[in-house]
C-alpha cells in the first residue's frame, strides 16, 4: 500500500560530527544512491528545543545544508530542505501530541539523558521533541529512517503514535516507519568517555571529530582519544570490555568500508601508537575533501537558500494534501 519512501533529519545545532557523518549523512547518500525516493531535513525546529543564538542557528542551517551536499546529496535527486519553511510539520506535530501518551513520552531514554535532575528548567518543546519527529516522519508517508541506534526509541515511538492513530479513528492511514540501523558506526562514542555518545552538543570540542576540522586537529583529537594501553587484540572478541578500543575500530571500519574483522586482521597486536595515527590519516582522507567542498559552497549563502527553498516547495508538495487529509480524519 505504501510506497518506499526514506526520511530522516539532522540537527542544525553545531558543528557535523563524524558521528552524524558515519551514522546519518554516508548513509543518506548511499540510500539516495540506490535510487530510493529520498527526503532529507534540516531540523531547525528540533534546535531550538533548547536555546539557540539566532546568527549561529542562521548560519548552521546553511553550513548542514553544504555538509549535506557536499558529502554527495544531490538536491535533483534528493529532496533537501529547512523544518521550519514547512509549515506542516508544526502543525502535524500538535495533532500527533493529542495522540501520544504522557506515559509514553515520559519513557524516552534521550529525554532523561537531556534533562538530567533538572527535568522542571527544560522546555515544555524538549520534552515533546519525539511527536514532532514522528510528525516529520509519518507526514511524508515516510517507510523507512535511516539513523543512529539513539534514534531507535523515537522510530519505535513513531510506530506507537501511527498505530494509535490507526486504531482511534479506524484507519489505514499512517504507514508503520522502519528505522534503518546498519553498519559499524551506528553509535560513535566520545572520544573523552567511552559511555557517552560522540555528540555536536557534548561541550567538549576534545570529545569529537568535527567535520570541518583540520587535518592537524583531527591528528591531535585522535592522539588523545581516551583509550587503554594495550595494543589492539588478534580477534574481535578480544575487544569486548575495551569500549574505547572498539569505538575507535568500528570508526576505521564505517570510514574504510570494511568490517570490524578486517580491521583486526590488519592491526591486531599493535599498539594505539600505530593505529591511531592510521585512523586519523584515513579520517582525513575521507572528512578533507567534503570539508573543503563545504567551504566553497558556504561562500554562496544565496545559492544555498536557494536550493533549501526549492526543496522547502517540494516538500510541501507532499506534506500539505498528508496533512490535510490527516485533519479531515479527525474531524477538521
Ligand atoms: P547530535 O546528537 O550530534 O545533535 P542529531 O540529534 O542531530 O545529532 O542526529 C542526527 C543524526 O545523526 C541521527 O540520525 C543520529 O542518530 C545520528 N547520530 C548522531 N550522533 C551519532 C553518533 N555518535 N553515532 C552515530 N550516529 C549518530
Ligand atoms: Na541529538
């Protein structure tokens, strides 16, 4: 009944980590690739769940957008384009909070994570950032959302909320979406603390790869990534209880587009001396050219707006009769 449609977003927040590129962006454009029918947003409305200087939020709209293009999402092919300039997406974000539980959202683990003790200071917006995620979602018909295994609890949410919908009003109308979770780099961790994610709001510049960061920095970043002293093991099961480790042969592989194995077969049995350093030339290799691709682009903020708008029409194209049919179940 559905057809295959991809959807998946990315923060305007920072600095593109390479945890965004090995979880999100290389997996974007390899699904563009394929010949999928591909939808790709920039989340403003997401940002600003908790502050955003409005310059900055300005200009790391337009710098996700070149990361995007430059890293290989072709706007002919792709649909690519702002939150925000879509209006639909608000609006299907306050249906689908009549739709969810309180229950429902007060378990998501991201949300406990973010808020911490201090659950009462955040935004009335961080705590429903899950039902506007399933509004992106499920207002595309989307089938399939490629993301990172962060991501999972709030796909699995978006089917909770479809269903719901689904059953309330005696329906067949939301698809239930699939998140897409593969590959060797699903979760990038800290490069400071092995527990946490690799994150573009850890407030650590130290903790990740940035992807316009300098060769030499992106050197240093790896030299003091946070790991123990033994030399990497002949075999995989050797690094189990060594999460620092594993991160940083999970991060080769996705990058090299080899296996976890292959990496082992390669470097097993020698030190993080040699193998760091190995890692940070094949980072650079990969991250340098789409740094520089991004910079070209940045200096023609016009055209960038230019393609984020046509992409806003197209976009639109396809979310307004969603949500209007959506309002006209309920009784709108
Ligand atoms: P961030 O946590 O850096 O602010 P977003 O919430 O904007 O990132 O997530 C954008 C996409 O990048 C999502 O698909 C998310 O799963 C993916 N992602 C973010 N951080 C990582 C990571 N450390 N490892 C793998 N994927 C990640
Ligand atoms: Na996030």
């Amino acid at each position: 009944k559905f057809q295959k449609r991809i959807f998946s977003g990315i923060q305007p927040s920072g600095n593109l980590t390479l945890g965004n590129y090995l979880g999100a962006l290389k997996r974007f454009v390899q699904k563009q690739d394929e010949g999928i029918e591909t939808i790709y947003c920039l989340v403003d409305l997401h940002a600003i769940t908790v502050w955003q200087d409005p310059e900055a939020l300005r200009r790391q709209t337009r710098e996700a957008a070149a990361a995007f293009i430059a890293a290989g999402i072709d706007p002919a092919r792709s649909i690519l384009f702002n939150q925000s300039q879509v209006s639909a997406h608000a609006e299907m974000g306050w249906l689908l909070n009549c739709v969810a539980r309180m229950g429902w959202m007060n378990r998501m683990t991201q949300w406990k994570d973010k808020a911490g003790k201090n659950a009462e200071k955040q935004s009335l917006g961080l705590f429903a950032y899950p039902t506007l995620m399933a509004a992106d979602i499920l207002l595309y018909h989307a089938t399939m959302v490629p993301v990172g295994e962060d991501q999972k609890q709030h796909v699995e949410l978006t089917r909770d909320i479809a269903a719901k919908f689904n059953h309330d009003y005696k329906v067949d109308f939301f698809p239930s979406p699939a998140p897409l979770i593969e590959g060797a780099a699903t979760r990038v961790m800290s490069l400071r603390d092995g527990s946490k994610k690799m994150s573009k709001s850890d407030p650590s510049d130290a903790s990740r790869i940035n992807m316009t960061d300098d060769a030499d920095t992106i050197a240093k970043k790896f030299r003091k990534a946070v790991t123990d002293p033994e030399p990497l093991p002949e075999t995989l099961e050797g690094l189990e209880g060594r999460a620092e480790a594993r991160n940083l042969v999970n991060v080769y592989a996705a990058l090299a587009d080899i296996s976890p194995e292959q990496v082992i077969a390669e470097f097993g049995g020698k030190g993080f001396g040699t193998f760091k350093p190995a890692l940070a030339d094949l980072a650079v290799s990969k991250l340098e050219p789409i740094s520089t691709e991004m910079s070209r682009l940045m200096a023609d903020p016009a055209e960038i707006d230019r393609i984020l708008g046509v992409g806003a029409e197209k976009a639109d194209a396809i979310a307004q009769p969603i949500l209007a049919k959506t309002l006209d179940i309920m009784g709108m």
